[in-house]
C-alpha cells in the first residue's frame, strides 16, 4: 500500500510518500481502507520534531480519516458492544499506524458509523476537529444555551466545527478570521457576528457587540497571542478553553480575579471514557440531524501531504484540509 512516512523530523520536506507493508488486523484490531485524512496543525508540530510527545522514527502521521472497514480481526464482537461489518462506511478518530496511508490500523473505540449523507472527506475531520471542538465547547466550556461564545480563528476545521455545535445548540456565536474569505466561511457556519482579528481594535469591537457583558465562553485557538486581551473580554463567571499555543504570555491574574473567571486548557487525549462515549454520541446526534455538516477548505492528493501541511498552518484559513486517497 502506499503511505506517507517521515524518517527524520524536519520541514514539510520530510513527509515522503512510499510503498509500505500491507496491514493485516490482530486481535481486537480493524483494518479500515482510507478514501480521505484529516490534515491538522498538531501533525506539523510533531512532524518538526516541535512537539511534547513524539512517536518513534519513521512513523505515518495522521489521526483522523475515513473510508470503510476492509477486515475485522479475531475478538473484536466479544470484546465491544458494538457491531462492526466489512464495508461499512466509517470515520476513524485515532489509529494504530496513521491515517496519511491506504489503510490504517484501529481499535473498535477509534471506529465510528459515518451516516451516508457525509462525504469520506467531511467524515475524515470528525476525528480530530470535530472532537475538539465538542470537547473544548461543552465538556471543557460547559457552554449552555442562551449564552454568548467567541470562537478565535472559527474559520479553521475546529473553528467551523465549534460555530455550528454552539449555534444548534441555541447559543449567540461570535467568531473572528483573518481574511474575507474565512470571515465568509465563519458566518456561513452559523455565526451572528464575525471580526477581523488583524485588526487592533477588535477585542474592543467585541465587547461592543456585548454590550459590555463580555464572553461567557471563548475557545481560544493561539492563547500566547490572545489570552491577556481574553481575561479583558471575559464574562463575569466566564470560562476560557485553551485549544492551541505557540509559547508564553503574560497575564495579569487580577482580570482574571475580579471576573471570578477560569482558564481550562485541554488536550483530548486525556478525555476519560465516559468523555469519549459522550462525545460520539453528541456527534453522531448532530450528524444525523443536519446540524454538523464539516466545511472542507482544500483537497490535496496524498502525495502532495507537504503543500497540504504548508496549507493547515497558513494565515487566513478556510474550512477543513483534506487528503484524498482513492
């Protein structure tokens, strides 16, 4: 099968696309053939060598995609209290060996039904965009209906993702973009109001649009840029959820005080089970209802997984990047 492997960290250059050995699943594993990967920021800090937790050398990146179930190994029935079939259409969160490949390796808890009216290529950003951007919005937010939540960067695949849960979910959304066109994507995806955030009065603009209320929640997308302003935007009693951060800042924890407000980082492997089942299941919901339909910004070949890591991490993203496989 073909596949993507990196041998030594480094530059997009690294991300070579080979010949590799055909999997074939062990016990309580799933083979799953891959139409379409997810393409994420994480995956460019690890592939530079740039991330906490590395994986051994050489390695195929990618944690997200989806296509169908090409084999299901001895155990699997027993030991899930799911069903699995051979050609079923699924999305995978998570794998054994990488998802910028033919196939991948899975456990049964990384497969998930992918209702027929999403594309393998919107199915392959529900493994980690999607995730994140529940997880970040009701289980580390806690976001309610009827209250008010700013997404930073919402023009991105979480950013697209957490705009459409929050508004389904009855709640006034406000989102900021760097460009026209992402600003388009974001009021698209549900948003009320939209802002440029290169612009310098934004924060100001925003709390303008509340009032002078401020945000119950804010997902913050680049906290070592925004967080000191976010303490100033923040609600009385408001939450901001830490999805991504590039270094240090420096806060004044009295804003922080004064609005009894808390900063909740998080990161979704540490989800407990519990979290996990209750997110696929929110998911799913949302799926089948119409009220999640993942917005796809660019397709690349996977040969071409180099300009596509060029493309996650440029300025003025629009919707969700893809790898087509077959």
């Amino acid at each position: 099968m073909k596949a993507i492997r990196v041998h030594q960290f480094g530059g997009p250059e690294e991300l070579k696309l080979e010949d590799a050995a055909n999997h074939e699943p062990a016990a309580g594993q799933i083979l799953v053939t891959l139409d379409a990967a997810g393409v994420n920021p994480v995956e460019t800090y690890i592939r530079s060598g740039a991330y906490a937790v590395l994986p051994a050398l050489p390695y195929t990146p990618g944690g997200e995609g989806a296509g169908r179930i090409a084999a299901i190994g001895p155990d699997i029935q027993s030991e899930s209290s799911k069903s699995y079939r051979v050609g079923e259409r699924v999305y995978v969160a998570g794998s054994l060996t990488g998802t910028y490949a033919e196939a991948a390796l899975c456990l049964p808890s990384q497969v998930h039904s992918l209702p027929d009216a999403i594309s393998f290529a919107q199915g392959a950003t529900l493994g980690v965009a999607a995730t994140t951007a529940y997880r970040a919005l009701f289980q580390r937010g806690g976001a309610k209906k009827g209250e008010t939540v700013l997404v930073h960067g919402a023009s991105g695949g979480v950013g697209t993702a957490a705009v459409q849960l929050a508004r389904s979910a009855g709640m006034r959304v406000l989102g900021t973009a760097g460009s026209a066109p992402g600003r388009e994507i974001v009021r698209q995806a549900g948003a009320e109001e939209v802002f440029d955030h290169r612009d310098p009065n934004h924060f100001q603009a925003i709390q303008d649009a509340t009032n002078g209320d401020g945000v119950d929640v804010i997902l913050e997308m680049l906290a070592d840029v925004n967080l000191d302003n976010d303490l100033r935007l923040v609600a009385r009693y408001g939450r901001i959820v830490v999805i991504g951060n590039r270094g240090r800042i420096e806060i004044n924890p009295r804003d922080a005080m004064m609005r009894e407000a808390d900063i909740r980082g998080m990161i979704g492997g540490n989800a407990s089970e519990a979290d996990r089942a209750a997110l696929t299941n929110g998911l799913d919901q949302a799926l089948r209802t119409g009220h999640l339909h993942p917005l796809i910004g660019a397709e690349f070949p996977l040969a071409e997984a180099a300009a596509a890591h060029e493309a996650v991490m440029a300025s003025g993203s629009r919707g969700k990047i893809v790898l087509t496989i077959s």
